[in-house]
C-alpha cells in the first residue's frame, strides 16, 4: 500500500510512491542499527564530530529542495519559515559536534584506590556510554528541526547512538528527502550501513516501538498518540525509556504597570506569539492573564484577529480538531467568543480566534490546548485571582510574565506557582522561538513531556546515554577518556573537578 500526501494550501492528496514498510522490512532496519551501533559505540568523539558536521553539509547542500518539499506539503511559508528551520537543523548537528569534541557531557568521574573512612576503597571510574539505536518520531509542526533531521535524530546521533525515524504522515515526501540527505552524506562520511533508517506507516512505527533491538524512543507529537506509545512500551518484555513532548498550554500574564508602561508592543508582540504559524507551535501562549482594564490590549486582538486572512493548517485532522476544541471552550469553559474563525476556500486553512473568560471563573474545562491560532483572554482585577487562576491551568513547557522592575518583589508568590508549573520561565518576552544553545531547557511537568528532560539544546544527548562504572579495571580495558593520562575533557578526579588541558 502505498502512502498519499496532502498539500495543506489546496487540500489536494497525491500518490507519493512510497510503500508502508511491512513488518519484515522493519525487523530489518533495526537489525541493520544494531549492527551500525556496535561500529558506532566504538568510534572516537572525534569521528563523530566529523560525521555531524558532514550530515549538516549535506543539509544545507540539498536546501532548495527540502525546502520546496516542505512547503508544498505543509503549508508553511518557505521564507523564513522553514528556510530558518533547515538552518536551525544544520546549527543543531554542528552545536552538538562542539559539544561532543567538548567532552564535558560525558560527565567523567576518577575515584582511585586509597583509604576511606569505610576503609580501603577500590578504584571506580564512571561515564556516560550510548544507549542502543533510537527510535524517533517527528513533529507535524516542525518537518525539519523536530523530524527527520530535528534535535532528538542529531542528540541519539552525538551520543554514538543510530536512529529509526518514523517518517511522519503529514510530511512524508519531506521525511524521505530528510532521510536521503542524511543517509547518503553520511555514507559519503563512512558511517556503517544503518546509522539512520525510516520505516513508513502507523503500523511500522507501533512495530519499532515494540522491537527489542531499539533502546530508547524520542517522540513530539499529542497526548494521545504519546499514550498509545507508552502502552506499547509497557507492553515490552524489557521496557525502554519514552521523551515524549506533548501538550502545552503555555500561559502568559500581563501586570498592569507593563500595561501602562508598553500597552501596544505587548499587544503586537502577543498577537505574533499566538499566530505565528497558524498557532502551530508547541510554545504558543494559549492563554493570557489580562487586567480587566487592558482594553488596549483586547481591542487589539480582537481588531487584528478579525482582519487576519486564514493560513493553512498542517493537516485535515488539526483543522478538525481546532472547530471541536474551541466549541468545547465555549460550552463547557463558559469562554465568551470575541473572534470567530474562519475558514478559506481551499485546503485545511483557518483564520485566529479570540475567547474570553473572567480569572475568578476559569476551570480546567476552559484550558484545554487548541493547536492552532486561538487565544483565551483571562481578566483580572488582582494577583491573587491570577495565582488561584494557575490552578486550573495544566502544567507547560513555558510561562511568560511582563511586568515593571518595581514589581518583581511583590510577584514573587506567582513566580513561585508558575516555577514549579513549567520548564521554562519566559520574562518580559515571548516563549515563541525555542534557542538552541547550552542552556535552553525546552520540557516541563505532565502533560507538557513524561520526563525531566530537554529536547532542545546540548543536554537533550543526556536522554540517550547511560551511566556505566569500571571498577578496579586494567587501563587497556578502559575508554580514552578515563585513563590517568588522558587530560582532553572536563573529569572530577579523586573529587575534584579538573578541566581540560589538551584538546584531542
């Protein structure tokens, strides 16, 4: 059977060629990975660096075709969208090829032989080694940068680890131009036959999951799909670790001395937050905390919102579901619409919606995420309602406040709600567009992702490794990076922290 592609813009389906893969065919692929992570296992950070920056290269060589490819089959602008987002892909392979040559994320420890208050203590190194072949699953929203060729492939990838994507239905033509450029620089390289797979399919992706030779899966996608995989997982003889990003409601708070002080860029800056995309992003603020007063603000969602041409949605069942969610908001939240959507006259597209609701009235019927261009405007009269507000509120991968210097002090009791409510506490800014760098942590509590993990940003590698001891161990059966004399990364020795003297 062979797999079809719908162009978001027209609704128009196409044959894509591309057969499902069968069940033999993906036994396989992760026979092939298992073989490719006992090469893999044993190459030096320095190879692996090098095979990074070539699968890059070969990223940004094939640009004018991925992302044509991605536009036609999501609906979303090829400038600056998604060429921005190949870029982010390639900056992700090269970050993670610094930070592998770094070594610091191996988290080396030495204790040798000597006396304890125990009495005599045997000699025990430790460091992270690479997990096994992981499986990956893309995002609908991001064809690049969370798919084929995102952060969890380029992570599993940099701890010495191959992968099996699991092409998404939404975008399967991008995810086999993904896979193409990356299998074929990376054989160029001289990685081994199945460093990177993709099987296509519901049923072969269930079938990777439930594959004893795969060690870890890495998904981004909806709550509900994220359970079914973990039913799988449970199901297994041996149960594997599951990263799953999943919902997120994101909720954003305006004081009213930021009102006064910056009314109208609050307003452009929020409208932009909640639209960019179609509201396709995991970090949309889907809720904002409004004084009663800001009509500044309001009447500029609800002027702008009502002017906005409808954008394409990524697939039929997103544009489904987002009419579903906000009726629901409506009926059972008791939200007020304040903007009607719309839809266009082709394809799956759908213009912003704009609800309200009083704080002191807000329940969790009311904050349910709607994937998609639609805000709730919750009104305030004080803090307290906003702190009482946060209960009703499901835990996010991001909250957002802005206020004035002089309010920090007297914010501190929300400050502290929302801390323990998020992964990321966003100030005076927006919590659209996700930084790759050492210290972005893009996670949070249930139902935002199942793990205390990043997905985004140098410690996402720490998902697909493994903490393993040697003790007492003869110095040739011991990696480079704990012997005596190896001084090339960051190690604790006898307790102390030591940084590196030699680049290797």
């Amino acid at each position: 059977m062979t797999i079809t592609t719908t162009d978001p813009a027209s609704g128009i389906t196409t044959d894509t060629g591309i057969e499902e893969t069968t069940d033999d065919q993906v036994a396989r692929i992760t026979a092939a990975a298992a073989a490719a992570f006992e090469h893999l296992r044993g190459t030096s950070r320095v190879w692996r660096a090098g095979l990074l920056r070539a699968l890059a290269d070969g990223l940004e060589a094939d640009r004018t075709s991925l992302v044509a490819t991605a536009a036609a089959e999501t609906g979303l602008a090829a400038t600056p969208r998604l060429d921005g987002e190949l870029t982010r892909s390639a900056f992700q392979l090269r970050l993670f090829a610094e930070a592998i040559e770094e070594g610091g994320y191996l988290e080396a420890v030495i204790d040798h032989a000597g006396d304890t208050p125990m009495g005599p203590g045997p000699d025990i190194r430790r460091m992270l080694v690479p997990i096994g072949p992981v499986a990956v699953f893309g995002a609908s929203n991001f064809p690049f940068a969370f798919s084929v060729a995102g952060g969890d492939t380029a992570s599993a990838l940099a701890a010495g680890n191959p992968v099996v994507a699991k092409a998404h239905s939404s975008h399967p033509l991008t995810s086999k131009a993904s896979f193409d450029s990356l299998n074929g620089a990376g054989a160029a390289y001289g990685a081994p036959a199945g460093t990177i797979g993709i099987v296509y399919g519901q049923r072969a992706g269930a079938r990777v999951v439930a594959d004893p030779l795969i060690a870890a899966v890495g998904f981004t996608g909806s709550l509900g799909t994220g359970r079914i995989l973990l039913d799988i997982i449970g199901e297994r003889e041996r149960p594997i670790p599951f990263y799953g990003e999943l919902s997120s409601l994101n909720p954003l708070i305006v004081t009213s001395a930021a009102l006064a002080a910056r009314g109208a860029a609050i307003a452009d800056g929020l409208f932009a937050s909640f639209t960019g995309s179609a509201g396709q992003l995991c970090t949309k603020p889907g809720i904002a905390f409004l004084p009663r007063a800001a009509t500044e603000i309001l009447d500029a969602m609800v002027t702008r919102a009502s002017a906005a041409a409808p954008q394409p949605l990524l697939n039929e069942r997103i544009h489904q579901a987002f009419g579903e969610i906000r009726e629901r908001l409506i009926e059972e939240g008791r939200a007020e619409s304040l903007v009607a959507p719309h839809s266009g006259d082709d394809g799956f597209s759908m213009s912003p919606a704009v609800l309200a609701v009083d704080a002191a009235d807000l329940t969790e019927a009311v904050t349910e995420e709607a994937f998609g261009p639609l805000l709730v405007i919750a009104r305030y009269d004080d803090l307290d309602e906003v702190k009482a507000a946060l209960k009703a509120i499901p835990h996010s991968l991001t909250a957002t406040i802005h206020a004035e210097e002089h309010e920090w002090e007297a914010l501190g009791p929300v400050l502290s709600e929302l801390e323990d409510m998020v992964g990321r506490l966003v100030f005076n800014g927006y919590p659209t567009g996700v930084r790759v760098s050492w210290g972005q942590h893009h996670g949070g509590p249930w139902p935002a992702t199942n793990t205390l993990h990043t997905s985004v940003g140098v410690t996402a590698i720490r998902r697909f490794l493994r903490p393993l001891a040697w003790q007492g161990a003869p110095e040739t059966r011991l990696p480079e990076e704990l012997r005596d004399d190896f001084t090339g990364i960051p190690r604790r020795v006898d307790g102390v922290l030591r940084l590196a003297t030699l680049l290797k």
